[in-house]
C-alpha cells in the first residue's frame, strides 16, 4: 500500500497516501479449462464441520473458533450467517461467507479488512489469502474480484460552498435519475464532511470525506492512519480528505476484469478511469476549473488539486511498510480508554445505587473494595478462574 508523499509547497494539494481500503473476492472452483465451474460443490468433510461449528456458536451465543488458521489467526464461526451465506467466519484479517443461498457459481466469498490490506499490503494479502484457500479446500481455487475500493487521502484540498460548480461526474448520466445518483452533501455542525456521487448501491461511485473526522465519529480503532500520514509529514492539525472510488462486480465486467490478480495490475488504470488522466477531459469525477465563455462543463479544465490527485496511483503506490505493531498498539490504546471509561461509568451508577456499606463521605476506594468483593465471591461460585478468563479473553482479541 502507497505512502507516496507528492512534492509541493505549502498549500499545495498532497497525496499522503493512496491504496486498496477494500477488496471482496468470489474464490470459486475450475473445470478442466481452467475457468470457473458453472456449479460450485462444498466438500462434504468442509460442510459437516462448518455445521458443527455453527452449532457450537449458536449453543453459546457467541463465535465459536475454529481450528482454521489464517495470517496466524484462528477463524471464529458466527452464529448467524450473512446475508445469501450460510456460514460467516472472520479473524480480523479476513471474513469468510460460505454457502451461497442463491448465487450457487460462489464457493466462498471472502472480504479483506482495511486493517489487514494496510498492513500487508494488498498484493501480500491476495497472494497468503488465496494460498490459504487453496490449502483449505484441497485445489487451487479462481478467484473473481466482486467489488475493489481504491483511496487517496490528501492535504491542501479546499472544497468550495459551491462544490456543485466545481465537480462534474458521470454519475448524472444515469438513467432513469433516483434520488440515490445525484450527489449529496453531508455537513456536521454546519460543516461538510462527506460528499457523495452516486449511491452505494450502484456499480460505481465516488466519496470524499473528512477521513480523521470519520475515524474520530465511527471508527475509532483506526486511529493508527494517523501514524502513516505523520510518516509522510502530517502535522495533525491539516484536514485530510480522503477521495474514495468503488467499483462493483457489475462495473468490473464491463471492462473485462474476470481475476484477482489481472485486477491488481489495472489498478493505476482503473484509478485514472475513476479521476481522470492528467492533461485529458475525461473520467468519472473530476474537479475543474468554472468557464462562463464555455457551457460545456465536460471541456473545462481540471484543477491543480485534482491533478495532484489523478497522479496518486502513477509511481509507488504497491510499497508498504508492515504496520503490524502500530496497529495492535493504537488498538490497546483505544480498548483501554473505552474500557476505562466504561468502568468508570458503572462505578458511578454502582455507588448511586448502594444503600448500605458505604458513608456519603467514603470516596472512590470504599466502592471498588465493594465491587471486588462482590466480583471474587461471584467467580468463586461459580467456580471462575481469573488467570485463565484473562488468558481466554486475550486470545479471543488476539493479544499476545
């Protein structure tokens, strides 16, 4: 994954960094030809341990793990499928959809993290996740890219009021026009965060986000982006937006790309699709440069910023450093604080509710001395051993 840093003076659009957030695969079985097998067979050996295991989660009401093993992590079986799967398992790294209910051409749908792609990048991710596949069921299996998110996060890009007059896109070409293609506007605290171009829903389209904003809102476990964009001379306190493109299965076969890896070779290609090429009037989005002498938006020329961003996928952008530590560290950093904070919540409502044992003058102290008390005698009826809840807990989190 890219951290490629654009030269330019202060104000000027950068790309800090620019890479896959997303990839979702169909892994499927091939004939004698080498394509993909009309109809795809679970191994019987595969299923009655996948309906075993999902027993076992349902019995507990809480992921069962299995003995499979990916990136050193051991898969856990949800008790409940996803959506058109019968089986969902996941480890972190990847989530595993087994059993299509209606879409009987897939043998396993298989979803890469964000985490997992940054950390290994996604030509490393590809290559032990098909691997694993392979050595899983037995054959080398196909694989269908179904959907690729591709990114660029940027500094020095300034977004107008009247950000309708300076972006054009495709996605207004759609016919019939729904509520869910025209572009939408999201604002906090009269703000905007997010700019939307086309539905989620269809094929192909675009978001530009205030990506610290949104780790901040909903994704607080990734703070460790924080960590790669300082690497390339982020200071914190410069807004970073993050150009976002996703192309669905629907999208990708109209261009031809049939496998996983010829995908990943198109990638700089399918991002000029997206953005545009430097120095042409084309792409998907694009930002430009308003000409009252011209009323054909689609001849205006693009802005330097957009430009900068066009070129985030031209040199580099498959390096990446293994980003591993970084992440379990933010990740502890963020678990303790919510902890905490969540302890610290109940201590609260605990005391409030004490009517006895405690004085109106006892502080703090008094009420935990209460709380382990209560806590030592619970474990120790029912026969609860710290040592190895602690140890469960940490490897159901992976901690080592």
């Amino acid at each position: 994954m890219t951290k490629m840093q654009m030269s330019g003076l202060p104000g000027k659009t950068t790309v800090l960094i620019a890479g896959v957030d997303t990839l979702i695969l169909n892994a499927k079985q091939k004939g004698d030809d080498n394509t993909p097998k009309k109809t795809q067979t679970l191994p019987p050996d595969v299923g009655e341990h996948l309906d075993i295991w999902q027993k076992e989660a349902k019995f507990k009401e809480d992921p069962y793990v299995t003995p499979w093993k990916h990136e050193n992590v051991f898969l856990k079986m949800w008790p409940m499928g996803a959506p058109g799967w019968t089986w969902l398992l996941k480890n972190g790294c990847i989530d595993l959809m087994i059993g299509a209910q209606l879409n009987k051409s897939t043998l396993v749908r298989v979803r890469f993290s964000s985490e997992y792609l940054w950390k290994r990048g996604v030509h490393v991710a590809l290559k032990n996740t098909h691997a694993f596949l392979n050595d899983l069921f037995g054959e080398t299996l196909y694989l269908q890219p179904a959907e690729i998110h591709l990114c660029a996060d940027v500094t020095g890009l300034v977004i107008p009021k009247d950000y309708e007059q300076v972006f054009i896109s495709r996605a207004k070409l759609q016919r019939p026009i729904k509520e869910s293609y025209l572009d939408k506007p999201i604002y906090r605290y009269n703000k905007l965060e997010t700019l939307q171009f086309s539905g989620h829903g269809s094929p192909m389209s675009a978001t530009i986000y205030d990506k610290p904003r949104e780790i901040q809102i909903k994704s607080h476990k990734k703070v460790w982006f924080h960590d790669l964009w300082k690497k390339k001379g982020w200071q914190g306190g410069e807004q970073i937006w993050r150009v976002e493109c996703r192309l669905k299965r629907e999208c990708l076969n109209e261009m031809d790309i049939e496998e996983a890896y010829d995908l990943l070779e198109k990638i700089p290609a399918l991002w000029a699709y997206c953005v545009g090429h430097v120095g042409e009037h084309d792409g998907w989005l694009r930002m430009v440069k308003p000409d009252k002498e011209d009323k054909n938006r689609w001849r205006w020329g693009t802005t330097k910023s957009w430009k900068a961003i066009q070129q985030a996928f031209m040199d580099g952008w498959n390096g990446y450093e293994d980003m591993t530590d970084v992440q379990r560290e933010r990740k502890r950093e963020i678990s303790l604080s919510q902890a905490e904070a969540a302890i610290a919540g109940y201590i609260a409502t605990y005391a409030a509710w004490l009517e006895d044992g405690i004085e109106p003058s006892d502080d703090v102290s008094v009420v935990l001395t209460r709380i382990y008390e209560k806590i030592t005698d619970l474990w120790e009826r029912k026969g609860v051993d710290f040592h190895y809840l602690r140890r469960q807990k940490q490897f159901d989190y992976h901690i080592s």
